[in-house]
C-alpha cells in the first residue's frame, strides 16, 4: 500500500514520512564497513517513529478528538454518478442513507447534496 488521494491524511502523513529521501537514505551504507549497525540503526529510527505514529493515533482516539478524526482519518472519495443512484452494498449507499438520516428523513433535501461529481467523506 502507498499513498492514495482517497485515503486518510493522517495514514498518507506516515506513508510519506517513511519512504522520504531522508528515511530510505538510512538504509543506504555509504561503505562496506559498519553495514551492519547502519541497518541497526535505520530499524529502530523506523520503529521509534512508528511508535510516535501509533501513539498520536491512539491518544487522539482515546480522548475521542472529533476534530483530528474528522480531519486526518476520514476517508474521501468522488463519486462518477448521484449517490442515490448507487443499489447494493456500497459505500455510496451507506452516505447516502446518513444523509437521509441527518435531513430527518426528507429524502429530496438529502438528493440535493448527493449528486454527482461530489465529493463525500466517511
């Protein structure tokens, strides 16, 4: 998995983090000599940073930080057709089943922000 335009901000933040120059360049030994501890050292900068990552992650979630989550864990997608539109199991029929919810039921007020070309997160 890499970075993909639809996947989280915070998930595309580490996969960025982790295959910059500067990350992959540990793993580079500029001479034979040492080889060894140059890998050493790589793998644990790579796992301290990993832990740092995970524990951002999980601090957020645990004190439930609406705001991180909402912008750094939601997925976005655009959709080709108007969300009712979409039958079977999908997500654009599950947004737009939220939307029906959060306008109380109208569903013509909820067709008015599902249509096509837009874009949704969840």
């Amino acid at each position: 998995m890499g970075l993909k335009n639809n996947y989280p901000p915070y998930f595309n933040d580490v996969v960025s983090n982790l295959i910059s120059k500067e990350k992959i360049e540990l793993f580079s030994p500029r001479t034979n000599a040492g080889y060894y501890n140059i890998n050493k050292e790589a793998r644990e900068h790579i796992s301290n940073y990993l832990r740092s990552a995970f524990n951002i992650l999980g601090d957020n979630l645990l004190v439930c930080d609406v705001k991180f989550i909402a912008q750094k864990l939601f997925y976005s997608a655009k959709t080709q057709k108007a969300l009712y539109e979409h039958k079977g199991n999908c997500w654009q029929k599950y947004i737009f089943e939220e939307k029906i919810e959060d306008c109380e039921g109208d569903r013509a007020l909820a067709e008015m922000s599902s249509g096509a070309k837009s874009i949704h997160s969840f």
